[in-house]
C-alpha cells in the first residue's frame, strides 16, 4: 500500500474511531452511573466541603503552574528564550484542549505549536515537551512503588504493584538511552535503510537534542524535584477531595491507586478516560474500604476540578484574536509617531 493510500486510508477511519470513542466513553460512564446509583452519588456530591474543593482547586493550580514552569526550564535548556508567562500560557491551553479534544495527545500538540514560534525549528521544544513527559512517568511511578509499598501486603495486589515497577523500570531505561548516543542512533538506522531520510533526519535532530540534557545535569535534577512536587500535589488532590466527602483513608491508597488510574486514562481507548476512570476507580477503591459512591464520586470530582482549571486556558485561548489585533494596532500607531516629520520651526523675516 502506498503512501497516498495509507494516508487516504487514515482520513476515512479517524471519524469513525473518534465516534466510536465517545460512544464507548458514555457507554461506560452510563454503565458506571447505573451501578453506584445515580440517587446516592447525588447525595453525596451534595455533602462536600467548600473549603475542603477550594482547597483542593487551589492544589491542582498550584501543580500546573509548577508543571508549567518546569516545561520552560526545559525549554530553556534546549536553546528556547521562552519567557516563563509564555510557556504558562500555552501550557494551560494545552491542559484545555487535552480536556476538550477527543485525542489524549492534543494539548501536547497545542503547546509544542505555541512554543515553536519561539524556536528555530520544533524539534528542540518536541524534545522538551518530551522529557517532561518521561521524567513525570518515572516519578510518578516512583512515587507509587515506594509510598504504597505499606499498604502491599494488606492488599495483595502484587499484579498492579509489578505494573508499576515495569513502568517504572521501561520510564528508567528510555532515560537511560539519552545519554547514550549509540541506543539512539538504533532508531534512526531502519527509516534510513528504507531511504525515508527526511524521517530519519528528523529524528536524528530529536535524538541530538534529547541527548544534549546529558550535560544539562543541573536542570534534570530541578526538572525531577519540580515534577515531584508536581506529581505530589495532584495525587493530595484526590485526597484532600475524599476529605470534603468525608471519606477517611490513609494517602498511601491514593499514591498506589492515581498512578493506576493515571497510566488506565491514558490509553487511546476512551474519550479523556471518560467511563474508564470512574469504572476503575469503583474496582481499585473498593479495596481501600470505600463505598461505590465514594469511589466514583472522588476521581469524578476531581476531573470536574481539573476541567474547571483547564478553562483558564480556553479564555487565554479565546482572547488570542483581540489581544493580537491591540497589540498590531499600537505597534501601527508607534510606527506613525515615529514616520510623521518633527514640525520645522518659522525662520524669522530678514
């Protein structure tokens, strides 16, 4: 199959599969619903603490503005003079469009196009945005190991503990292969050897760049305790969301259980894990003694926080248009003070 035919072939399966998505998302999420009963998760919403949610808001703002000031730390290591507004800004809007665009990649996306404008190709910030991703994932997974490593034994769920140590294990490895360039060069050599240069040579530039932080070892080290904070802060989200609800259970459940819940969302199966997240959480949240109320209704509630933050970046999304065209129109009339001719000055009569 060529290449326009494939490419063809995509075009006419990306509708249906997004379709199917959300149909499969709802499916799931009315099914979920109907098992913990619609009446009693309604009650319970309607008992949550306000300081407790403000709270708990205020926590999850706090990680995203750490979040998005480790990205532009990363960027900067990279060569990119992003100022760090900017990359708040544009990390925001991608925290909106992941929420509101049916591909789990589409703020990603969002946010490597925005910061581009201030890189000479985008190859520098895809790397950024890359290892922001990676060091989160071995973080979070760390986190998991070693906080929920109490709670194992009264559990049993050494299934789900050796999930996480092989993410833990394959996050561990990818990083490792940044710092050798031979392991990288391996995934350059098959597009080259199918004569697919303008590929290869695209990765071998993402490959030089994401091997560059192997002298940056004072930024990967902030970037690791920025994204600890980062990952800590949205795991006492769910805590502190259980605490409005009055559900009391120790924090090294939720270490064990978000990391789960996390890596489950993030499978291109659902519409922004919608129906999966709560359908796991049900099952997971059981075994720490939870009602099904409250295990639906914590990861719930926590999603709407998170929606409700992300709208911050669909309003620096939407005001894009106005603040460009004020910003032109002073930039013209700067243009005009300086164009118009200094008047003379009347030479006096002889």
């Amino acid at each position: 199959m060529n290449a326009p035919a494939k490419k063809g072939l995509f075009h006419r399966l990306k509708i249906p599969l997004i379709v199917l998505k959300i149909v499969l998302s709802f499916v799931l999420f009315a099914y979920v619903v109907a098992k913990v009963s619609p009446g009693n998760v309604w009650s319970l919403l309607r008992t949550a603490h306000p300081q407790l949610l403000l709270l708990a808001a205020t926590l999850f703002l706090f990680s995203n503005l750490v979040g998005s000031w480790l990205w532009a730390r990363l960027l900067r290591a990279q060569g990119v003079p992003i100022p760090y507004t900017k990359a708040a800004a544009y990390y925001f809007v991608g925290l909106f469009f992941n929420n509101f665009l049916p591909s789990n990649i589409g703020g990603d996306i969002a946010r490597i196009s925005d910061a581009s404008k201030y890189a000479t190709h985008v190859s520098p910030v895809f790397s950024a945005t890359l290892m922001d991703r990676l060091i989160g994932v071995l973080v979070i997974a760390f986190l998991a190991l070693v906080t929920s490593f109490t709670v194992l034994d009264r559990l049993h769920l050494y299934a789900i503990y050796g999930v996480m140590l092989v993410i833990f294990l394959l996050a561990v490895g990818l990083l490792a292969a940044v710092f050798h360039r031979g392991v990288l060069e391996a995934m350059e050599r098959p597009f080259r050897r199918l004569g697919a240069r303008r590929i290869a040579a695209a990765i071998g530039r993402l490959m030089d760049d994401l091997h560059g932080y192997r002298t940056q070892a004072g930024t990967l080290a902030v970037a690791f305790l920025a994204s600890t904070v980062v990952q800590v802060s949205r795991i006492l989200v769910h805590y502190v969301v259980g605490l409005s609800l009055g559900v009391r259970v120790a924090v090294s459940y939720y270490f064990l259980f978000v990391p789960v819940l996390a890596a489950l969302i993030s499978l291109p199966i659902s519409l922004n894990g919608i129906g999966v997240r709560e359908g796991a959480a049900v099952v997971l949240f059981q075994m720490a003694g939870m009602t099904h109320q409250e295990s639906f209704a914590i990861p719930f509630l926590t999603y709407v926080l998170s929606v409700l933050i992300s709208l911050l970046g669909g309003l620096i999304f939407l005001t894009r248009p106005p603040r460009r065209a004020l910003s032109r129109h002073l930039e013209r009339r700067r243009m005009q003070k300086r164009e118009v001719p200094a008047p003379r000055e009347q030479e006096e009569p002889i």
